[in-house]
C-alpha cells in the first residue's frame, strides 16, 4: 500500500514530506511532486507532515486515480531527498479545487 501525491500539491509543492522519507522516493516536477509507488514502503511518515493535505494512502478511493500519474511521473522526473523552500505563492493555492486542470506542468523539478 503506497502513498501517493494528489493535485492538492500542484502550484503549493511544500517539500516537508521529503525531508522525512527515510527511502528518498519523491519525485519533483515543475510545480508539484510525486511518490514512486514501488520504492514507497508505506511507512505514513509523509502524510501528516504535508501542509497541502496531497498525500493519501493508494487504499483510499480519492488516490486511485493519482496512483499510474505518479509512477509515470516518478520514472521521468528527477529524485529530491532534501528539504527545499516552497514557492512564494504556496500558500495561496493551498486548498484551491481542481489544479490539476487549470495548473499542472508535465516538466521536471531541478531535483537535488
């Protein structure tokens, strides 16, 4: 049972997740992240440290359909394993319904 990232973390992309998995398995894109769901250990230590609420547990039925976007995204972006400053205007999209939509960027994050 992995975790997986949802579209509340598209344009917010908070990094504090990251800084606590102990198996480095996000991803980062332009403007969210991703889990790779068959490096993910399903130890839950990501989810509540996430301030957009975008980690859910693939036995939830809102993560279903973020589970094959997150391991396409995971092969093609590139690992983050350190905590990094979120976007100056993280905060104002915390929360914003249907990002995926309007914001979602294919491209690759920097990385590490």
């Amino acid at each position: 049972m992995p975790y997986v990232v949802t579209e509340q973390c598209i344009k917010c992309k908070y990094t504090d997740c990251v800084e606590v998995c102990p198996v480095d398995c996000f991803y980062e894109g332009d403007n969210m992240l991703v889990i790779h769901p068959d490096e993910c250990i399903d130890c839950g230590v990501c989810e509540p440290e996430c301030p957009a609420e975008a980690i859910l547990p693939d036995t939830d039925g809102r993560a279903e359909e973020w589970l094959e976007m997150n391991r396409q995204y995971a092969a093609a972006w590139p690992n983050l394993n350190r905590k990094k400053p979120a976007p100056a205007d993280a905060d104002a999209f915390k929360g914003v319904p249907d990002k995926f939509k309007t914001y979602f960027s294919d491209k690759a994050g920097s990385g590490n």
